[in-house]
C-alpha cells in the first residue's frame, strides 16, 4: 500500500487524488529555490528515487535538486527558469542519482510560472526514461558502429531508393569508381547512372531482377570510371525493409573484379586460341563453322573451306629447331590472316596444318583467285635469322553446301583434297572431288599398316649394284623393300615420307642399318671388300643421336666402317648446318663414307659441298635420264661431273638404263655407276653372288663403249622382277 500523500492541494477530487497516487513517476509541486523542496510529491516519487515523498517534502530530508546528476544540475535549473519567465511548459531529460546510488535517465515535463516575487513555481511530473534512452544510446553506438563499417570498409557500399536514386556511398566506392569523395560520386551517380555500365542493358536487368528477386548475387557488369577507364565488378544487393515491414531502400557492395575478369577472359580465349599464333583453334574453329555455314544456308551464299597445309615444315622444324619453326608459323598465320577479308575466319588446325573458312563465296572462280594469292604470300621467303626460308602451301578445298552439309565431312573432303594437291606436286592447291576419298582411305590404311610393319617382319633389304668405270661391281646401295599382306610391295618414296611424319623412321632406319650391317658381314670372296650405301633420312640429324646409332650397331655387327658408306640428301641442308656437319664429320671420323644423294634436284647452295664432308657426289637421274637427248642436258651433266671431280668428290651416275647414257657420263668422268642397265635392286644373298661374278668380269681395258657396256646380265630370278 502506497503511503498517503501528506498535503494535496488544490486536486479537488478523489478519483484525481487515486489517479495521481497511482500513477508510474512522481507528479510534483515545488518552487525553483531552496534546492527544489516538495511541496507535493506523488507516492511514485519512492519507486522513482528510492525517498518516500514526505522525505523530499522534509526540511531536513533529501531536496530533489540534490539528487540531479551534477553535471546537469544546472541546465536544469536553467530550463525551468527560462520556461517560468515566459510561463511555459517545458520538457527535459537528465540523469538522476536515486537512494541506492543508481542513475536513472527521467523525463521531466512541468509547467514553471515566475512567481510575482521570489522564485518560481513548478508543477510536473518526473518518469523514469531509462529503458528508452539506454536503447537510444544503443542504437546509436550500433549506427555509429555501422556508420563506421560503412565508412572504413574497403568494399564499395551504396545505398539507392526504390527507383535508382543513389542515397549514399562510402569512400571505397568513391576510389573504385575514381571520384574523389563520396559527395561527388552521388552526384556523379545520379547525373550519369544510365551511362556507368558500359552495356546500358545492364542497368534495366539490375534494376528488374532486384525488384522481382528483392536481390541481385554476383551481377557482373563492365563499367566506366570517372576517368574513362573500363572495369569491371561484381554486385550484391539487396532490398531493406524496416520493423513494419515496409521498404526503405536497396542497399549493396561492389568489388573490383577486372583481374579475375581478364584472367577468366584469358582463359577462355586460351581454350579457344592457338597460343602460338593467337589464331583459332579447332574448337573455337567448329564454332565459326557453324556460324559461316547458318549465315550461308540463309543468304542463298557458298561457303569455302581451305585446309592449308605447310610443304617442307616439317624439314625444316626438325633441322632448323622449333624456334625457327615457331617464327615460321607465326609468320605464315600473319600472312594468311592478311590476304583473307575480317568476316573470313583463319585457323590453325594442327602443327604447320591451318584451316580458313571463306566466307560469301559467288563461285568456284572466286575462291581460286583468293587461294593464288594465298600462295604467293605463303611463298614469299621468310627471313628467320639468318636464314631465308622457303615454304609453300599446299591447299584443298571444299565447298558448302555443294560438296555436302555435314561439317566434319567438308573438313575431311578438304583434307582429302590437300593431300591430292600435295601428290601433285607440292604448293598447289585442289578443289575436293568424290575420287579424293579413295586416295584419303588408302593413305589412312597405309598409315594403319606401317605403324606395324618393322616389327611384323614385312620390311626387307635389297640391294643394287654399282659398277665402276671398268665396269667391275665395286659395291651396291641397299633399298628398302616393304610388303603388306593385303596392301602388296610398296615403294620407299610412298611410305617414308610417312614413316617421317609419323615418327616411325628412327625405328625404321635401325632395322635398316642393323639388317644392312648384317648381310654385308656375311658376304664372302670379292663381295666382303665392297662398301654398301645406305639411305638416311635428313630428319635423323635432328635429335643427333645418328653417330651413336651407327657406332653402336657397327660395333654390334662387326662391319669395318669403310665398307659403311651414307646417303644423305639435300634437303638436310635447310637446316641447322653446322650441328649437321658435326655430326657428319664425327661419322667420318668412324671411317663411314658420306654421299650427297639426289644431287641437283634440292635447294643447297652450292658453297655447302666444299663446307661438308662429303666423299661421294650421286647425280640424280632427272640429269642422267636426258644426258643423251640434248645438248644443253649433256652440257650440264658435263658440268655436274667436273665440278664434283673438282671438288676431289667421287662422283656416282644413278639410274642408268641405256649405253648412251653410260657413254655420255663416262666421258663426262664419272667414277662409277648405277642402274637396272647394270642390275635392278636384288635380296642380299643374291647380291653377294652378283658381286663376286662381276668383279671377276669387269673388263679390264677401261672401256665401257655403248655397244658393249653391260658388264654381265641381270641374274635371272634374282631381280625384283625386271627393271623397276
Ligand atoms: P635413291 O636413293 O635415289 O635410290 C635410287 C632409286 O632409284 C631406287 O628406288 C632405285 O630402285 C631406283 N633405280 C635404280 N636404278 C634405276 C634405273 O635405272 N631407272 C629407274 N627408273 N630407277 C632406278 P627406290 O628403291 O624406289 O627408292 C626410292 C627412294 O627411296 C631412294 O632414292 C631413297 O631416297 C629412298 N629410300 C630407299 N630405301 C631407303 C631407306 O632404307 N631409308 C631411307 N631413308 N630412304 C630410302
Ligand atoms: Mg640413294
Ligand atoms: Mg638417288
């Protein structure tokens, strides 16, 4: 039960006085002086302040003046005196100390009128308000808190209305964005909003997903910068709602994704790109396909497909380095790029392999003239160090929709086609035709059977003779020979060219020098004096390992190396000549003899014949097949001959097949000589026998005259069945 109020005045009634009584707080009467004693306190007053009312009525009880915070004491009383000299209400909030020495927060509200002498006179009421304003301050140290998580952050913060207006932003979205300040990058915001993403769809599809989403994750867009510089970021936003459920505004953060985005852009152009050339690569390659031949198939247009494939790269690859190589390539992508039109596509397929898509194609007429041009380009040397390289290309093509509509086939009609264009002599270029296929199947069924061919024992030796100028055998060139159980006997020129791009001809050659080591071993009488020659392919000198291979399976057979004799031809000369030379002269260092095979027909200077060490100078048969036709092919035969005489070379006629022939070389000097007019290439064991009964027979006067220059007969059954 609340204590009784002591003294009431002027509240009249008793509902007044029960209201008063109960009411939460203290309702008071005091005056301004004598440190505001009670006249009237409400039974509030002890749960308000811990004194019962008739303590702070009490002279010498607590006066209620006493018990505001000090350091507000005077700004109360400040108040009040201000209110009472104009007789108004006023309302203030301070600090009190109550009985058991706690502070509470009050709100005071009062009515102060200026007595007409002495102090003024005060009636009110005090609450307690400290549950609010501690809440208050709480909120207050949380916004000032998030105020600064706002300010501080290093992630770029906004805050924008329901249609766009951008309400704030912090620091870090101002240096993003590179504004000074947050106030200038609001104005800049709102005056240029439409124009900050550099695709302005982008601003429609933010603004439409966070109002059907109320979010946007991750939404990257480019954008521009106050200083005109693009980047790109990355937003989360998301819309806010008050307690009440009602929108307040969308607020979200913006990082600086460019790095990420340029590496991702890097990426995905390194999938789709040749890193070499930067061209198209075979994905990216299918793509534009498509999309040449939808556009195509919806003008009424021809769309080309050239399949461009490098002559002698691989040559040149391999002697020259893939350095050389590499700058080779690049070159050619460049050129090609440069005689194709921008909606044109160049790609690069495989090694020295490119593929282009010509687009809007009128007629066959047309695509000629763009591939002639290609040609000339690709031709044009290619300055790699110090050497000038010369390449050719070598390009099918095939025609969308004529040649058909499927895409993998048109690229495999085009590749048919190159090959033909390559089997026609190289730097040409072929139209695809039906007949292609058949060639395509056959060199893939080649391909299939070869990879098997050493080891399933389908490769043999055979072996033709040379004679000298007494006409008496003086050794022979071994020949490789391959038979396929369904594909038949092919020729080397068919498959080692194969055997080299296929990597196989490492392989190849060891069982070709092992197998020739081997019988020339075993041949006894005359013949286990006679040197033999063996064909080696250029690329061998590549790796380097072509000395050790030879030492190795000389040691192995126990053949002396001065009966070894090697041909080389001149396509080793585009390469790296001096780790050629090395490599030469370190054979001949063995004892191995050297012959430079094929001579004339290859792209070698002639400085290179004195530079090597070559022993032995064969003339090729295109010279000795028209020696004893014409004048100018006599002529040049003539001059051939003396300057490998010169050279102090052993100079060898190949493919001699009539007496006038063998007459014309004898008398331009040839040492020695080779041809089915002698023998055609036979199996080891009968090639012995020839040779001991031809040395035996040689004419002994020196005088090979055309009437009577056979030495002896090709053995019969002993040939590979007559000349070949
Ligand atoms: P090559 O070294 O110039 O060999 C001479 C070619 O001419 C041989 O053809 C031979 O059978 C042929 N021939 C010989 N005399 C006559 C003739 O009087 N008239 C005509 N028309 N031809 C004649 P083959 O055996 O088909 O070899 C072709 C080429 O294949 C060789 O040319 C050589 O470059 C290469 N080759 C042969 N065997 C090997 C080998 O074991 N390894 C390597 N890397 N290449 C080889
Ligand atoms: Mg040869
Ligand atoms: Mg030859």
């Amino acid at each position: 039960m609340r204590p009784r109020p002591v003294e009431v005045e002027s509240i009249g009634s008793q509902v007044m006085a029960l209201l008063v009584d109960n009411l939460d707080g203290m309702v008071f009467r005091c005056t301004l002086a004598s440190g505001r004693r009670m006249t009237f306190a409400s039974p509030g007053c002890r749960h308000l302040t811990g004194y019962a009312s008739d303590e702070l009525l009490a002279s010498d009880g607590a006066a209620y003046e006493a018990l505001i915070h000090p350091d507000e004491r005077e700004m109360v009383n400040g108040t009040i005196q201000a209110a009472a000299e104009f007789g108004r209400r006023y309302q203030i909030e301070y600090r009190i100390l109550c009985r058991d020495g706690h502070v509470k927060w009050v709100l005071e509200r009062g009515l102060a009128e200026q007595g007409v002498s002495g102090p003024a006179k005060i009636e009110g009421l005090v609450e307690d308000i400290t549950e609010r304003v501690q809440a208050q301050m709480e909120l207050a140290e949380a916004e000032l808190r998030y105020r600064s998580i706002f300010e501080h952050s290093e992630v770029g913060m906004y805050q924008t209305t329901e249609d766009g207006q951008y309400l704030a932003a912090n620091q870090a979205l101002a240096n993003l964005l590179g504004y000074g300040n947050p106030a200038e990058l609001l104005a800049g915001l709102n005056a240029w909003a439409g124009q900050f993403y550099v695709d302005p769809a982008r601003r429609a599809t933010y603004r439409r997903q966070i109002r059907e989403e109320g979010r946007v994750k991750g939404f990257e867009s480019e954008v521009v910068r106050q200083d005109g510089v693009r980047i790109w970021v990355s937003e989360d936003a998301h819309a806010v709602f008050d307690t009440q459920g009602t929108f307040r505004c969308y607020e979200g953060t913006v990082i600086d994704v460019t790095e990420r985005h340029r590496y991702e852009e890097q990426l995905e152009f390194q999938a789709a790109h040749d890193a070499l050339t930067g061209l198209p690569n075979r994905n990216l390659l299918q793509d534009r396909l498509h999309q040449a031949t939808a556009l195509a198939s919806r003008a009424g247009v021809k769309v080309a497909l050239a399949f461009v494939d490098l002559d002698n790269f691989k040559v040149i690859n391999d002697t020259l380095g893939h350095a050389a190589g590499d700058l080779l390539l690049e070159a050619v992508a460049g050129r090609l790029v440069s005689c194709l039109r921008e909606t044109d596509t160049v790609a690069r397929y495989g090694g020295d392999e490119f593929v282009l898509i010509l687009m809007a194609q009128p007629g066959l007429a047309d695509i000629a003239r763009t591939l002639e041009r290609i040609q000339e380009a690709v031709a044009d040397p290619v300055v790699v160090g110090e050497h000038r390289l010369h390449v050719r290309a070598s390009i099918g093509v095939s025609v969308y929709p004529d040649d058909g509509e499927d895409l993998n086939l048109l690229l495999r009609y085009a590749d048919a086609a190159m090959y033909h264009a390559k089997e026609d002599g190289k730097g040409r270029f072929a139209f695809y035709t039906g007949a292609f296929n058949r060639a395509v199947t056959e060199r893939f069924a080649i391909e299939t059977a070869l990879r098997g061919a050493v080891e399933g024992g389908e490769m043999r030796l055979h072996y033709q003779p040379r004679v000298d100028a007494n006409g008496r055998a003086c050794g022979c060139e071994a020949l490789l020979r391959w038979t396929h159980p369904s594909l038949g006997g092919l020729r080397p020129d068919r498959f080692i060219p194969l055997a080299e791009e296929l990597g196989l001809i490492h392989e190849i050659t060891e069982f070709v020098l092992a197998t020739v080591c081997r019988d020339a071993v075993s041949w006894g009488g005359s013949a286990s004096q006679m040197g033999v020659a063996v064909n080696v392919s250029s690329r061998l000198f590549a790796d380097g390992r072509l000395p050790q291979l030879i030492r190795g399976v000389l040691r192995k057979t126990g053949l002396p190396p001065g009966r070894l004799e090697i041909e080389v031809t001149e396509s080793l000369l585009v390469g790296n000549v001096e780790h050629t030379a090395r490599q030469l002269r370190d054979l001949r260092s063995l004892g191995v003899r050297i012959a430079l095979d094929d001579f004339g027909t290859g792209y070698s200077a002639l400085s290179y014949l004195r530079k090597l060490p070559f022993d032995v100078l064969k003339v090729d048969r295109s010279f000795v097949s028209e020696c004893d036709q014409s004048e100018d092919a006599r002529a040049l035969v003539r001059g051939i001959v003396s300057m490998g005489a010169a050279l102090g070379l052993t100079v060898v006629a190949e493919g001699i097949e009539r007496s006038s022939q063998l007459a014309e070389l004898a008398a331009a000097g040839c040492a020695e000589f080779q041809g089915y007019l002698f023998a055609v290439p036979m199996p080891a064991q009968d090639v012995a026998m020839w040779l001991r009964r031809n040395h035996a027979a040689g004419r002994l006067d020196g005088s090979l005259s055309p009437s009577d220059s056979r030495p002896a007969a090709v053995s019969p059954g002993c040939a590979e069945g007559g000349p070949e």
